[in-house]
C-alpha cells in the first residue's frame, strides 16, 4: 500500500526550490508533479526534520528521505546509537539506522 504526499523538497510547487538549472526547472524529485509516493507506513524524516533539505548545506535533496520528507518504515523501533535523531555525533546520518532514526 502506498501513500501520495506533498513533495517536502519543492513545497508542492512542483518546481526546483533552488533555481539550479532555471527558474522553471522542474524539482528532481518528484519531476515537478508536486506530489511523491511512500509506500507505507511511514514517518516524517528526522535527519530534514520533514523538510526535505539536505541539512549539511548543500543545495541538494535530504540525503536520507531522498527530498521526500517521509521515509517508509517496518519496524517502530528507536535506534539505541543515534537515539532515534538519525545522526551521528559528526552530523552525518547514523551508520546503524541509515539516519532514520527507527528500524
Ligand atoms: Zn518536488
Ligand atoms: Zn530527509
Ligand atoms: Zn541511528
């Protein structure tokens, strides 16, 4: 089962949030249709905080969530490494969870 949510990178808008390319290029991860599907259940992503931005800076969609802001998950377990933040202690997502944050 699968679920259609608003595209977190784009807001929706379906178009790139940064104007890497120009101003009416479509965002990369939904292909500007506004709209990405998560196969369910899901939870918001904890490395973007939902976002969908890659929070270590660079103009690029969440590492993580792939820009989707959710990622799908199996299991409702909080990773004891990271303590269910997703990251480790130098910023880059938790080697043991993937930076989900559960598993
Ligand atoms: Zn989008
Ligand atoms: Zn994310
Ligand atoms: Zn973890």
């Amino acid at each position: 089962m699968s679920n259609i949510i608003k595209c977190a990178f784009c807001s929706g808008s379906g178009k790139d949030p940064y104007d890497l390319l120009s101003p009416i290029s479509d965002c990369l991860v939904c292909n500007g249709s506004g709209k990405v599907e998560i196969t369910h259940p899901l939870k918001k992503c904890v490395f973007c905080s939902g976002s969908g931005k890659n929070p270590l800076g660079a103009r690029v969609p969440c590492i993580v969530c792939g820009g989707k802001g959710s990622n799908h998950f199996e299991g409702d377990t909080k990773c004891t490494q990271c303590k269910g933040r997703g990251r480790s202690t130098d910023g880059l997502p938790c080697t043991s969870c993937g930076g989900k944050g559960f598993k």
